[in-house]
C-alpha cells in the first residue's frame, strides 16, 4: 500500500491535467481532490456546442475521462503518470446547462492499470441534473528520468 505522504498531491493532479492541450482548450477546473476521487467543472462554451445550446456527448465523454483518470493519478506514487486506454460513455439525458460537474472515482487501482468511473451532472444555477456516466482504464507508468547527452 502507498503511503499518503508518496502520493501526488493536488498540485502535481492539477499540473499534469493543465499539461494537456484539451483541458486548457476546454476550461475544465479541478474542484476537489481526495485520495481515489476528483471533481472537475467544464463551462458551457457556444463553440463546443453540439446539438445547439448543449453539451455534446464527446464533451460529456471527456468531462468523464478527466474526472475518472484523475481520480485514479491521485492514488500513483510519486514519480509515475498515466494515460487513458480505452473510456466509454453513456448518455441519460440532455446536457443543457451553464457547465458540466464531474465526479471521478476509482474502482480498481492496480500497479499497470486501473479502473475509474465518472458520473456527469450538467449544472444550472444551483440545480444539477445527471446527463451521462463514463467508465475508463488507464495504464499507469513510472516516469523516466531524461537522459543527458554528454
């Protein structure tokens, strides 16, 4: 078992996803962080818009995968990442909101792979409705150091 102290922290979460094009791109937040779960938040914006006025479910699929994958990083040692190997999406209903809150969670942490899953909500005002759920694998990977040319 990893000693809380050799996990990332919230910081090196945030920085690794900020690290991705599409996370920028989208606006998508890290809200909250706990061992083995994270939310995030994703705004609406007019130019991601797939049905007009919504979220598509490419969108809502990424929101997921974000949330769910994170949620398994923050169970990593130190010194190791991660990449998504395969996501699924389901949707269970229209994403018309002001922004996309998902809630990521880890359902199987192994040393080469592990299992998140997400649940979507599509937020307006103070009201949160869910839209869709994804489940995603990761593969897990120690980082190697670059080497110097000498």
């Amino acid at each position: 078992m990893i000693d809380l102290q050799d996990r990332l922290g919230r910081a090196e979460i945030e920085a690794f996803a900020t690290s991705m094009d599409f996370v920028r791109a989208y606006g998508i937040r890290i809200v909250a962080v706990s061992p083995g779960e994270v939310t995030i938040e994703l705004p609406f914006v007019a130019r991601f818009s797939g049905p007009p006025g919504q979220f598509p479910a490419s969108i809502v699929g990424t929101a997921g995968d974000v949330a769910a994958v994170t949620s398994c990083l923050s169970l990593l040692p130190r010194g190791w990442a991660l990449a998504t190997l395969d996501f699924t999406v389901k949707m269970t209903g229209a994403a018309k909101g002001e922004m996309l809150r998902a809630r990521g969670r880890v359902l199987q942490a192994g040393r080469t792979n592990s299992v998140g899953a997400a649940d979507i909500f599509v937020v307006s005002g103070d009201s949160e409705t869910l839209c869709g759920t994804v489940l995603a694998t990761t593969r897990n990977f120690q980082i190697k150091p670059e080497k110097s040319a000498a």
